[in-house]
C-alpha cells in the first residue's frame, strides 16, 4: 500500500509548477497540506501531519538536489545564444510541398514544415492548410545540453508562466526551435534572452 510521502510525491511530481513553489518555499504548507487532505485522500483518515511533514520532507529534500541541477542548467543557457526570425509559417502536408523549407518534423500524422511567409498564397492555392502570422525562434546551445535534464524544462515554463502557447516545438542535437505567434514573439525572445543573459538577435 502506497505510503502517505509516496503519495503526496507523486502529485507533486505530475505539477511541475507546483512542486517549484514548495521546494523554493513559495506556498503555504498548511494551505497545501489541506488541500492535498481533500484531493488525495479523501476517503481515508490520512492525518494532516502527516502531509505536511512528508510536504517539508520533499521540498528539503528537492532543494538539495536543485542546487547542482539548477547550476548546471544556468551554466548552458548562459552559454547560449538566440535568434529571431520572423515572418514566418506553418504548413501541414502528408509529405514534400514543393519550396524552400527552414525546419520541419515527422509523425504519424504528416509532416509539419516552416517556410517563408511569402510562399504562403502559393502553398494555400496547393490545398495545403497554412497558418501565418508566426515567429521562428532559435535558441542555440553547447554539446552539454543533451546530456543536462532540465533545460528544456526551465525554457517551456518561462514561456508558460506568461500565459503563451508555443505552436511548434523542434529540437535537433543542441538547437531548440520554437514557433509562436507574431504576437508573443517579441515577449519570448525577451524572456529567453533574459534567461542566457544576453539580447536576442533579429534575423
């Protein structure tokens, strides 16, 4: 039978966000306690002691671990570099489109590419569905970033937090690209240049 701590580290674990602010003793411990009183163990007698010990427990034991990680992770992005481009779009097909591609990814189903936004016309009259308006984001990193867990992490919750919605996510060897909307591109390439500390570059 899974223990009061297993139980409490499991839901913390599956809520990245949440489990940031209890091991850098952002929230109320009381308040999460009680609350994680209602939501896991409804029906049993689990004491609220008991969650809030294992709460403390994790979030000493989560800090300990940061500190390496969180060093390490700092230390990439800050030997980073990034690069914006813009007008840009993407188009979905079961295969080749016939022009000039900038990136594209594979699946099941069909092939996602990035093109300049001056083919689009010519690719909507092909049939192919074509959303526009977006921005092409590059970010840059040494060789230690595929073998670093957490970089990726720390990029997408950034982004996250400001309430913005990547459209496309495409990572090759060390290069994380990332397309999002004209609209929130100029906030995304400030909070990645923020995040490596240095000032994006327009292409």
């Amino acid at each position: 039978m899974a223990t009061a701590a297993n139980l409490v580290r499991l839901y913390l674990k599956r809520r990245p966000q949440l489990l940031f602010m209890v091991t850098n003793g952002l929230c109320n411990y009381s308040a999460l306690a009680r609350r994680l009183q209602r939501e896991i163990f409804p029906s049993r007698k689990t004491g609220f002691n008991a969650i809030k010990a294992a709460l403390l427990r994790m979030a000493k034991e989560e800090e300990v671990k940061d500190k390496s990680w969180e060093k390490e992770v700092e230390r990439i992005l800050r030997n980073s570099s990034v690069e914006v481009r813009s007008n840009v779009s993407v188009v979905s097909s079961k295969g080749s489109i016939g022009v000039p591609v900038i990136a594209t990814s594979n699946s099941r189903s069909g092939v996602m590419s990035v093109v300049d936004s001056s083919y689009s016309k010519q690719l909507k009259k092909k049939g192919f569905k074509v959303i526009d308006e977006l921005s092409l984001i590059f970010l840059y990193s040494p060789p230690e970033l595929q073998d670093t867990p957490g970089c990726v992490s720390v990029i997408l919750d950034a982004i996250a937090a400001e309430g913005i919605n990547i459209l496309e996510f495409i990572s090759c060897h060390t290069d994380t690209l990332l397309v999002v909307r004209n609209a929130d591109a100029v906030r995304v390439y400030e909070i990645l240049a923020s995040l490596i500390g240095k000032q994006a570059k327009e292409m």
